[in-house]
C-alpha cells in the first residue's frame, strides 16, 4: 500500500510498504480521507512528545471495512480500560494510552488498522470528507465540557482557524454564545461565511468583557494575558492550544487569578463519548463546516501543504486518499 512516513525533523517520505497485519482486537480500515491537523505539521517540524519515530502520521481518519460500503470515523486512541481514569469516563487521561499516527501508524496511507471499539460509524448525511474532521470537533467539545459552559453563557476564543471556529460551533451545541477574535485580516476573511452560517460573532478584538470562559485557539502566550483579564470573577481559562516551553507567566496575572478567583484548567484530546457528541454536531452542521475545507488534495501533495498549514494561512486540508496522483 501507499504511504506516507515521518522519519525524522523535515524528513519524509512517499513510499509503498506493506499492508498491515491485525490483531485479535483489531479493524483493518480502508482509509477514504484523513484530515491534516496542525499538529501533523508541527511533528514534521520540530517532533512531539508522544511520536515514536518512524511513524505513518494521520489521526483524523474516516474510512471503510474493505468490502463494505458502511464509513467510520475513529477515535484515535487505544487505552487499558482497567484504571481509574478509563473506569471514570475519562479515558484520554489513561496512563497507557496509545494514539493512532504518534505512537502506532495512522491514516496518511491507503489503510490502517485500529482498535474495533473505536469505531464510529457515520450518519448517512455525513459526507466522509467532512466527517474527518469529528476529532478536531470532539476535542473542542471536551474543551467546552471542561469549563462547564451552559445556556446563555458566554466564551472568548482566541483564533479563528479551523480549531477555533469548531470550538465555537461547540459552544452553539451547548448553548453558549461564543465570540471569536482573529487578529489575522485575511483568516478573518477566511472564517466570515462560516460565523456567519452559524452565527457565530467574530472580530479582530474582543468587543466587551466579563466573559464565563476564555479558550486559546492559537499558541500565542499573548492570549494568556489579554484573556485572563476579560474573565468574569470565578470564569475559567482553558488551555486548548499549548504555549512554547520558554514562556513564562507574570506576577501580576498570577495575583489575577487569586484575588478574582478564576480557574485556569487544560484539555486535551477527547473521549469516545466525546468522538459521538461531535458527530451528532456535524449532522446538523456539516454544510458549514465544509467551509472550513481549504483544499482536498492526494497524498502526493501533503509535504507541500505542511509548510503553509503551519504558516498558519490555510483552513483545513483534506487528503483524498482514494484518489490517483
């Protein structure tokens, strides 16, 4: 099969290896798209934590049974289900977790095989280019879920890329009322149409203050410190994107958090529930989050598309992994 590996820093390579072996608990999935996410690039770039060299990358995936018409999405983990967290519903905080195209070989290839329970079939209505996307979604619904956002409520979201405009579309599922800030004039362009289909606001700056939750959509440390102070008392930070290793976070932000009482709190990944929850969004939704397609390309094309996805210009690239070069 066809294939696209990582093998080190800015190294990779197209190639055709063999079709992979499954377990006993294990699906061979016949791989239709897989979007590339803006931590693919940044593996490419600079490496990450958890990737295991060398490695297929690759973990929004939609794809089919070979000889079935049906079209999954996966959940892109497999875990122990025996410890407190997998037991507790929790289960991207397992201990051994194992993430399809960090730590085993994801869908940048013609197939791939996954757990048979994280399988999640799409509805019908979904079109499988849109329905890749359900990850990136489900991770801004636990976002979302971690600073308990409720009816009428409100969230700044700093970063109106396709994560932060998911992270909106989110906040709409729960009732929220989200407000984007893109500081970028042309992604700000860019994600207009989609806030305007989902009627989401979005500006180059927040319009007022007192907001129940700030989520960083961008890994700009500036984020921090311009959102702290638009928090209500009591609101929540999420860190939905991380910031560099190097960034250090003032006194007086710190005093912020004490004497207001706020709550800065993490999120990462997502659950299975979570994968479910997304999909639900996408039936409802999927014509505007096809907005957010910037290209549908082979995989011929993708090392060409890692350096402008990490410029951070382009929306989401699709790779079409049944079409010919």
């Amino acid at each position: 099969m066809k294939a696209l590996i990582l093998e080190g820093i800015k190294k990779i390579r197209i190639d055709d290896i063999k079709t992979p072996d499954c377990g006993d608990t294990e699906v061979l999935l016949k791989v239709s798209y897989c979007s590339i996410c803006r931590t693919d690039a940044k593996m490419w770039l600079q490496g990450q934590r958890d990737l295991v060299l060398p490695r297929v990358p690759g973990h929004e995936i939609c794809g089919q049974k070979p000889g079935s018409d049906e079209q999954f999405v996966v959940w892109p983990a497999s875990v122990c289900n025996n410890c407190h967290y997998c037991k507790n519903g929790v289960e991207n905080l397992c201990g051994n977790i194992k993430i399809i195209g960090f730590h085993r070989d994801g869908g940048f290839a013609e197939y791939v095989t996954v757990p048979g329970e994280s399988l999640i079939k799409i509805p019908e209505n979904v079109p499988p280019e849109i329905a890749c996307m359900t990850e990136l979604l489900s991770s801004a619904v636990n976002a979302i879920e971690q600073v308990g956002l409720r009816k009428n409520q409100t969230a700044l979201i700093y970063g109106g890329g396709p994560a932060g405009l998911l992270l909106g579309l989110a906040c709409k599922h729960f009732g929220a009322e989200p407000f984007v800030v893109e500081k970028d004039p042309e992604k700000l362009v860019k994600a207009t149409q989609f806030c305007i289909e989902t009627n989401i606001r979005i500006s180059n700056d927040a319009a007022f203050d007192n907001f129940d939750a700030v989520i960083n959509a961008a890994p700009d440390p500036g984020t921090l410190s311009e959102g702290i102070p638009r928090l209500k008392p009591g609101g929540k930070y999420c860190l939905f994107s991380g910031f560099p290793k190097n960034f250090s976070i003032p006194g007086d932000l710190i005093n912020e958090v004490h004497y207001r009482q706020l709550t800065v709190i993490g999120a990462y990944g997502s659950t299975k529930r979570q994968m479910t929850t997304a999909l639900k969004i996408l039936e409802r939704d999927h014509q505007a989050v096809r907005l957010l397609v910037h290209k549908i390309i082979n995989l011929e094309s993708v090392p060409s598309a890692l350096p402008e996805i990490l410029q951070g210009q382009a929306m989401k690239y699709v790779i079409n992994m049944q079409r010919k070069p």
